[in-house]
C-alpha cells in the first residue's frame, strides 16, 4: 500500500489489519509466554522443580524481553517495523521448538530467554504499526489498539486446547511434555504465515506517522517519555503482579482439584475474554488522556488475582479468569494509547519501547519472587496475594499521571 492508499484506507481494510497483526501478540505472548503456565505443572512434576525454579524459566523469558526491548530503537532505525514483526515471530516460533528437544534447567531457561527475545521485537514493532492504523483512523484507534493486543488472547485460547492434547496423544512417553512444545511451534509458525501475508497491505512509512519531522527541543525525550513517570512506575507493578497469576493459577487450580477440562475450559475462557476486552475498554483508552485507564483496570485486575485465593469454588476461579482476561491486555493496550494521545507520532517508538522495557523488568522480578514466596508457608495463595496487592500498587501510582499537556 502506498502513501496515497493510506488516505482512503477503509475502517474495514484498517479492522483486517489490526486482526492480522493480533497473530503477531498471539505469538509473542499468547503462546510463547503463556501457554508455560499451562506446561509447568508437568514439567515440573517431570524434573523435579521448586517453584522458585519454575518461576525462573518465565523470569528467563522476561529477560529476554528485556534484551530485545533494548534492542529495539537501533533495529528500528535500520530495519522495517514489519519485518522485524514477522522475522521475530518466525525467531520465537523455532525457540519455542526447540525447547521440547532440552531437559537440564539451564539449557531451557537458555531457551526462554531467546524466545523472549525474539518476542520483544515482535510486540514493540506491532504496538508501533497498531499505533500507525490508530493514526489512519482516529475515532477507531481504542478500538484498533485493543484489536492488535487482544490477540493474545488467540494464543491463549489456543494453548489452552493444544497442550492439554498433546500431553495426553504423548501419554507413556519420557518428558511428553516435548510435544506440547512442538504443536505450540507449529501453531506459531502457521500464524506467522497468516501475519506475513497480510504485512503486503500494511501502510508504508513514507505515508506514515514515521516519518513525520522532528519534534521540537521542548517535545524531546526529557519532555515527553520522561514525564510518564507515574504511568511508567504503575506499569511496572503491574508487570511484576500479573506475571505471578499467568504462571501460578493453573498450578493453584490443580492444587485445588480442577480437572484436566476444567483447566481447559477455564484457560479458553481467559483466552477468549481476552479477545473481547478490544471493544470493552476501546471508549476508555479513547477518553482519557491520562493514567487513569490503567489505574482502573489494575485495580480491577487486582481483585480477579485475588478470588481464587478467597475461593476454591469453581465459579469462583472462572470468574476470576473471566475477568482477569478481560482487563490485562488492556492495561498494555492503555500505555500505548497514552503514547498515542500525549506524544508526537516520531517518539511513539521511543515511548512503547520505554514501556516495554519497564513491563519487562518487572515480569523479570514477578515470577521468582512469587516462585519464592510460594515455596515458603502458605504456598501459591499467598504468592498470589502479593501479586494481587502489587497490583493495587500500581493502580495507585498510574492514577497521579497526568496528561502531558496538563
């Protein structure tokens, strides 16, 4: 597409394009990062791991994302937001193959932390072209925004079906729990296929808000992402929070009698809420110019953390994951929107990139320090309770940003 196409794009041409780029977030969290929560128990159970060790491979993971969110302005500076979008998800698709083929704790946590890598890439280049269609269609840009990040949720739904499947066709064999890492591969590789495709149609950067002229002096870096000091320490908590319930939940639900399909239906529904939250919350991310969506969905988050620690009764736990997957993409989705409505469209990139590697340092923290506190007296509830009271902390610290205009 060229410049000149840009300006009649259609908003249903912009809605096919956010839905290709949603397989982009399929991979890079949806299965590479998450569907882990739904392999730990049986690699945990198969290698002898404590929490703590099973909480570094996701810590791992997270690393990786930091790594590759620190790579990102160079890369983007040099190479095509799209093909950095498609060659990072066709990177994380063969690390995730690859992690059926290694035991030993250390070759894995290698193997995390190159997945997390490779999806680093993949999330901040999608959030910057999401962030472009919003542009081409500003009423529709919540909406467009929640699209791209929704499709996390594809990935988790489909997880949710892939690993218990291939756990049970592996049944009797040593460390089964490999063929569940090469269906999720094969899955990730034909969504790349589906995403590569459609890139043909994407806008081109001479007719994009890339290229628009330098910001002035008093919009540069320390007037514009540094300001977002509140919404960067908010998102932060909120990285370390919600990372300790998408790698322990399942582990709690098992310990508390959940059946294999009840962890699946239970994990769908997750996935699936996660794909509606793109229109739930689209008014919010287009109203407020500030933290205050992001306070409000922690908040909110914070609680669906907390009831199945309240509650082992079943509706409980799935109108925990109900919740919880209808809120936590949009609290990503709500920092790119603050990027989009305070920043001049040249520092979008610089500003995700400052929120994706925030987001990672805190997922770095997260799921060891629940590991940890999960192996000591009161197990994974009260490990939960302290990612649902960080939480709430970052609901506090989100709420005190202001719009950058203020």
């Amino acid at each position: 597409m060229t410049s000149n196409d840009t300006a009649t794009m259609t908003p249903g041409q912009a809605l096919r394009l956010a839905l290709a780029l949603s397989m982009g977030a399929a991979v890079s969290l949806g299965i590479t990062r998450f569907s882990y929560g739904l392999l730990l128990p049986p690699m945990r159970a198969d290698l002898g791991w404590s929490y703590a060790l099973a909480g570094a491979m996701n810590t791992a993971n997270a690393a990786g994302y930091l790594l590759g969110a620190l790579m990102m302005p160079a890369l983007m500076r040099r190479l095509d937001h799209s093909r950095l979008l498609v060659g990072g998800c066709v990177l994380a698709s063969l690390f995730m193959a690859a992690s059926g083929f290694f035991i030993s704790a250390p070759a894995l946590l290698v193997q995390r932390l190159l997945a997390g890598l490779a999806s680093a890439w993949v999330f901040v280049a999608g959030g910057v072209l999401a962030a472009r269609l919003g542009a081409l269609q500003p009423a529709r840009m919540g909406l467009l925004l929640g699209l791209y990040y929704g499709g996390t949720g594809f990935g988790i739904t489909l997880s949710a079906l892939l690993v218990p499947s291939a756990v049970q066709v592996a049944a009797g064999r040593a460390h089964g729990w490999a063929w569940a890492w090469w269906a999720l591969a094969f899955a990730s590789i034909a969504a790349t296929a589906v995403l590569a495709l459609a890139m043909r149609a994407m806008p081109a950067a001479e007719g994009s808000p890339d290229a628009a002229p330098a910001p002035s002096a008093g919009a540069g870096p320390a007037g514009g992402v540094l300001r977002f000091g509140w919404a960067l320490a908010g998102y932060g908590c909120f990285g370390m929070g919600y990372i300790g319930y998408m790698t322990f939940v399942i582990a709690l639900l098992r310990e508390q009698g959940a059946s294999a399909g009840g962890i699946t239906a239970f994990y769908a529904l997750l996935g699936v809420a996660c794909v509606a939250s793109a229109r739930l919350w689209a008014g919010l991310l287009d109203r407020y110019r500030g933290g205050e969506p992001q306070a409000f969905l922690n908040l909110l988050l914070g609680g669906a953390t907390l009831l199945p620690v309240l509650s082992a009764a079943w509706p409980v736990a799935l109108l925990s994951g109900l919740l919880f997957g209808g809120v936590f993409l949009s609290v990503v989705a709500s920092t790119t929107a603050l990027v989009r409505h305070n920043l001049p469209a040249a520092q979008w990139a610089a500003g995700i990139s400052a929120f994706t590697i925030v987001f990672a340092l805190g997922q770095i923290v997260g799921p060891t320090v629940t590991g940890w506190i999960s192996d000591g007296p009161g197990g994974l509830a009260r490990g939960l309770v302290v990612s649902a009271v960080t939480l709430w902390a970052g609901a506090l610290l989100a709420w005190r940003q202001r719009p950058l205009s203020a």
